[in-house]
C-alpha cells in the first residue's frame, strides 16, 4: 500500500501544484472570470483518467491469460519509462515550474477560452494519465486486492489537501528537495515494477528463463505472511524471481539512482536558484 500511496502522493501532488498556480496566477492578475474554463479543463483531464484506468482495468479481464500477460507486462515497461522521465523532469524543473507555467497561461489568455481549456487539460491531463496506469501496472504487481487503489487513492487525497494548504499559504516546502526524494523512492518502487513486468513477459511467452530462478527464499519469506506482503507492497519485492528479472532490477535500478543523484554523468541539472519564496510556495 505504501509504494502506491507514495505514486499517489507524488503524481498528485504535481497536478494540484499546477491547478494552484494557474487558479492563483489568474486570481492575483484579477481575471476570476477565467477561471471556469480552468476547471473545465481540469474536469476533462480527470474524467479522462479515470476513464483511461477503467478500460485498462476491465478490458484486461476480456483477454485470454498469455494476452493479459502480455499487456500487464508492456504497459509496465511503458510505465516505469514515463515515470522515469517524469522524476527527471521534475528534478530539473521543480523551481521554475511556476514561471514556466505563467508563460502558457499568458499565451492561453491572449488565444482565447479554448486556449485556457487545453492549457489546463494538458497540464493536468498528462499527469493524470501517468498515474493512472503506473497505478494500475503497480496493483497487477502487488496482486493484493484494493489495498493497492486505497493506498492510491489515500495518496491523491493527500496530495488535494497540501495543494490547498500551498495555495492558501499554510504551508511552505522547499519543492526541489521534496520532488528529489520522492523521485528517488519512486526510481526503487518502478524497478520492482519493470522486474514485474519482466515476469509477465515470461509467463506470457514473450521471454525465455521463466523457471530459471535466481534464488527462492519463500521458506525465509513467506509471500503471504506479514513481512512478505509489507515488502511486496513497498517494493515490490518477490522471494523466487528468475535471473532475468534480477538481472533487469539491478540494470535499471543502480545506474538510474546513479544519474539521478549525479553520481554518473557530469552531475545532476542544477536550477539556477529561484527568487524568495517561488520554491516554497505554489500560489
């Protein structure tokens, strides 16, 4: 539950910022009467989500077992590489996300109502999509019934209530620090999804080595007593996962936090420092 309240929590969180700078932007510049077609947008972006999530749930179920192998694994593989992007994004841009989104909106205004919804449905929309199937892909993972949508949805509620505490002014974060830990924590969390996804792969027949095991602990670490089902839930972790998986665990999981932490590469974009206060605070 923890590894999908933290995709809940950090996804959302991104998305309510966004919501708040563009509402505050629009609020401060005395142009309220534009707000509605903010929110239509926003109400088009979520409605779209969840629709997105409802197909990829029941429309799987239609599938024979090798094809929902197949797309369980894909989608994960697909997942793990936009949330990947998106921690990387994240770490480069927290600081100037609110200037940057200033600048499309001041565009939007100048284009019309149409502009204002498509500013805010893609702001918003592209999140939405990320987490609802980086949700989905980490339940089939977790194969632990609704723990995993409570666990997601409690992290999105969370993520409402700090954007109105940010938005009111209550509260202030440093953003940078905040969207890097949580991006690193989110790099462990999808290298158990794409070794997941590997295994769907396997079982679809899609790759070989399904029986090849790497290890089996289950004697030590039972999946279904406690520790296993907590260590499932956070990160993924299996107790008889096959050498390819290890092997695909190992190769994304270590140089991914190496370049993240700029350990490789010349060391991480380092934004130039933000004026009082913009790191701190959406609104």
């Amino acid at each position: 539950m923890f590894a999908n309240y933290l995709i809940g929590l950090r996804e959302g969180l991104e998305a309510s910022l966004v919501v708040c700078i563009l509402i505050a932007y629009l609020v401060k510049t005395g142009r309220k009467d534009r707000l509605p077609p903010v929110w239509a947008g926003v109400g088009v972006a979520v409605a779209l989500s969840l629709a997105f999530g409802a197909v990829l749930q029941f429309g799987s179920t239609q599938l024979s077992f090798e094809a929902q192998e197949a797309l369980g694994g894909t989608l994960s593989i697909i997942a793990v590489a936009l949330v990947t992007w998106m921690v990387f994004w994240m770490r480069r841009t927290a600081r100037h996300l609110k200037s940057e989104l200033h600048g499309k909106l001041d565009a939007a205004l100048a284009m019309g109502t149409g502009a204002l919804v498509a500013t805010a449905f893609l702001a918003v929309g592209r999140e939405g999509l990320e987490t609802a199937l980086f949700i989905w892909t980490a339940v089939q993972a977790t194969e632990d019934g609704y723990n995993p949508i409570i666990g997601a949805a409690l992290g999105l509620l969370t993520a409402v209530v700090l954007g109105w505490l940010f938005y009111r002014g209550a509260l202030k974060i440093n953003l940078a620090k905040f969207f890097t830990w949580t991006g690193a924590m989110l790099v462990v969390v999808a290298a158990g999804v794409l070794a997941y996804g590997v295994h769907d792969l396997q079982e679809a027949g899609w790759l070989g080595g399904l029986h090849d095991f790497a290890f089996d602990i289950s004697s030590t670490i039972p999946k279904d007593s406690w520790y296993g089902t907590l260590l499932k839930g956070v990160f993924n972790f299996q107790p008889d996962p096959t050498v390819l998986q290890v092997v695909v665990w190992l190769a994304y999981l270590v140089p991914t936090l190496a370049f993240f932490f700029g350990l490789l590469g010349g060391g991480p974009a380092k934004p130039v420092a933000p004026k009082a206060g913009e790191a701190e605070s959406a609104a």
